[in-house]
C-alpha cells in the first residue's frame, strides 16, 4: 500500500474520520488509535487534539449517524436492504464508511 499524502490542516478532522470508519470497517471496533491515523497519513498525536480519546472518536462517528440529514439516512437504509437481498451485510461502520469517502 503506497503512502498518502498528508492532509492539510483544516483536512485532518475529516481525514482521521474517514480513515476511522474505514479502518473500523475492515479490522472491527478494536482497530487501534495508531492504525487510524496511519490510515489518515496523520501522526496519533494529532488524533488526539481532535478526538482526546478513542471512544470520543467513536461517539463522533455516532453523532454524525444520528444526525445524517433524513435522505441520507433513507438511502442508507435502501442501500441496507439491497445488500440484505444479495446475502451481503451493510453494517453501520460500512454507512459510516460511504459517508466519509474521500471527495471524487
């Protein structure tokens, strides 16, 4: 896996949350600090001044579930079932992931 580029500053916070919702996708809720901000290209040090411990990260990532605007959420939900019908799941770190692609 080749290195990525380091986000800018105002890019961390929504760099380490893609990368938490992805890394929780692929290695569960016990993915480590340090796999995070690896995947964010961001030192764990600066994890920490955004979210001061991993279950504040968590919660964030909760929040923002929570309050998805409603099509999204609705989309999400459709995008549940299709899986569901194709034997596949779509858990909530997989919304979480969709949601926090990085921009196209």
């Amino acid at each position: 896996m080749g290195s990525m580029p380091r986000p800018k500053t105002g890019d961390k916070r929504a760099a380490i949350l893609r990368a938490a919702t992805k890394t929780i996708a692929e290695y569960g809720i016990g993915a480590s600090t340090a796999s995070i901000a690896k995947a964010a290209a961001v030192a764990e040090g600066s994890l920490f001044r955004y979210f001061p411990d991993k279950d504040k990260l968590l919660n964030e990532l909760y929040r923002e579930l929570v309050h998805a605007p409603a099509p999204e959420r609705q989309r999400a939900i459709e995008e549940a079932e299709r899986r569901r019908r194709r034997g596949q799941p779509y858990t909530l770190a997989d919304y979480l992931h969709d949601r926090h692609k990085s921009p196209s």
